[in-house]
C-alpha cells in the first residue's frame, strides 16, 4: 500500500549504516562526456568542462600505491576517458595490481582522438562496464540519443574481437537501466538473471555478440532523474515507491559500505550518488574528508557512519542496486 510520508532511511535500518575496510575507490574523473543521456545522474554532457586536475591524479595515484587494501579502481564519469588522468589512473592502477573498471558509454571508440581506446583496455586487462539500457535499438536511442544503439553494438563487435567477453581476463558487462516511469505504475528492477539471458540470446542471434554479465541498476531519483520525475509530479511517488518495497536483506551488501568515492576536485564521498547530491562523507568528529587528507593521516578507514538521504531506497528496494547491479 502506498503511504502518504516517506521515513528517513537511517530510522527504517536497526542500527547505523557503517564502513566496513574500505576495498573499492572510485574515481570520479569528471563531468565531460560526448553523449547527455536523458537519466545521466551525473548531467554529464559535452559542453561541461570539469575534470580531474593532474595534482589531485597524482594524489590518488599515491593512494593506489600506498594502500594495499584497495582491490580495485573503479573509473566513472561523465566519459571517463574522455576526463584529464584516465590513462595515468589506469595505468597506475594496473602496475600496482589492483583490478581497474572502466564504466564506458562505449560511443566514446567513435570520437575522433579515442579509436584506440578498446586496444589500450585490452592491453591492460581492464573490465569494461558498459551501458546499455535495452537490448532493443528503440529504448536504447530514446534514452541516449539517436544513433547511440548502432555505435554501442558495433563497440561491442570490436571488444568481441579484442577477446573481451571471451578471455578470462577480458570482462565486459553490461548496465540495465529502466526507463524512467511517466506514471504512478512503478515497477521494480526485472529479475537480473533472467533478463541477461534474455540480452544474451538477442544480441548473439542478431549481432553474434558476447559478454559476461548483466547488472540491473535501479534509476535513483537524482539528477537529470529527479528533474523528469518533478516535471511529471512523480518525484514522491516514485520514493514511496522505493520506500514500500524496502528490503532489509540488500543492507549488508550496500556498496557504499567498503569503497570510497572521489570527485574530479579531490573530495571524499560515501558512494557516487552521494557525490552528485553533494553529500560528503565525514569523519566520526565531523570532518570531511579529501585525497590529501587520507593520504596525510595515512589509513582509508576514517569514516565510521555513512551519510543517507532518501534516495537511498533505491538502492534497497527488491533485489537492491548497486553499480554491480542486484545486491540479493
Ligand atoms: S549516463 Fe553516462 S554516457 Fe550518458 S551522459 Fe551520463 S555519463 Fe555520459
Ligand atoms: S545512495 Fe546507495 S550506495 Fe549511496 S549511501 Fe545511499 S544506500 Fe549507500
């Protein structure tokens, strides 16, 4: 049954959302981006300008080197490879022997001055996260833009014939993301793994493509998101939505709970949803926290609890979401 006032997420868990070992950073290279998808979070797009600085790369390049714990670099953005330090970080990244995602829009290969791109993911065994938010042309361009579907399958046919999808060591999955609702008929993330079989049968039948595994990511109602679900005075609606279908069991998974999410300035955040609602992670005495900071106390582990917001329930509804996909 829908209610009428949404609780706060921290009084609906039964003890304070914590930090476990911090294992994860992801870097947030900036807000440059050759596509402005109409759910982007980020409002990302090619007329933004912000971008890592080469202070702040070579900060977190000693992070990288400095702090064994961390098991893999998470690279986002806008495009991150289209943002200042993408091949420094992932080059780094790699020397040091952590696992390097890059969460690509793949219409990136087809920019003039990024064709090398799959090559140089395939040199340094790079995963690849790539959206594609249906298998069919149709939904795919209405939430991208015109052209983004034919772009995407042929990036995926030259990842295909680098071994990505194929090779043990060249991971390629790829983003579920419904679409955003235009009426109070919500409806839950579908089942993660029946639908990647479904992506899978379609797009070998039709494209002769492969990859490993599909990630349903639920929308959260920030950003380019929240803005579309206001206009439709669906905004809390959608929330209670979230808020009704609340899952207990997603908590222990919660992907904020071991990584560290950083923006293009050097800025320390519970997850990148908190860092597109300017929501900083503090210290158990109120400090926030920056690159510099963690590098000059010399641990990861400063935060104790983690900062929630009402959005939050997206990530906890159902099966959970994460930027891994379903969490149960
Ligand atoms: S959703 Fe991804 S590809 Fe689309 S504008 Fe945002 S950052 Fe770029
Ligand atoms: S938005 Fe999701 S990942 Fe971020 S703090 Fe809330 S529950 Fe954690």
């Amino acid at each position: 049954m829908i209610q009428t006032s949404i609780k706060a997420f921290k009084d609906q868990l039964s003890a304070p959302l914590t930090k476990q070992q911090i294992t994860t950073l992801q870097i947030n290279l900036g807000k440059r981006c050759n596509l402005a998808c109409k759910h982007c979070h980020v409002e990302a797009g090619p007329k933004r300008t912000e971008e890592l600085s080469p202070e702040i790369c070579q900060q977190l390049i000693e992070v990288i080197n400095k702090f064994p714990q961390i098991q893999t670099v998470d690279l986002t953005g806008g495009a991150p490879e289209m943002n200042y330090g993408f091949k420094p970080l992932v080059e780094a990244a790699r020397r040091a022997n952590k696992q390097v995602i890059v969460r690509s829009n793949l219409t990136i290969y087809f920019v003039p001055g990024f064709e090398d791109l799959p090559e140089y993911c395939a040199k340094h065994q790079t995963k690849i996260v790539a959206s594609l938010p249906c298998y069919l042309e149709d939904n795919v361009d209405k939430m991208r833009g015109k052209g983004v579907y034919n772009d995407s399958i042929a990036a995926i046919q030259i990842l295909n014939r680098l071994g990505y999808g194929k090779d043990a060591n060249l991971v390629l999955d790829l983003v579920y993301n419904p679409p955003i609702p235009n009426s109070e008929k919500f409806a839950l993330t579908p089942d993660q793994k029946k639908l990647e079989q479904d992506y899978k049968s379609y797009l070998q039948k039709h494209f002769g493509i492969v990859f490993n595994n599909l990630y349903t990511i639920t929308n959260l109602p920030i950003g380019r998101t929240k803005f579309q679900l206001e206009h439709k005075k669906l905004h809390k609606p959608y929330l209670q939505f979230l808020e009704s279908n609340f899952n207990a069991g997603t908590v222990e998974h919660l992907m904020c709970r071991n990584e560290l999410s950083i923006d293009y300035l050097g800025n320390v955040y519970d997850c990148d949803f908190n860092q597109m609602e300017n929501l900083p992670a503090r210290t158990c005495s109120g400090e926030k926290l920056t690159v510099a900071k963690l590098l000059e106390a010399g641990t990861l582990d400063l935060i104790e609890e983690i900062k929630t917001a009402p959005y939050c329930y997206g990530c906890t509804a159902g099966s959970g979401s994460s930027c891994g996909g379903a969490l149960v």
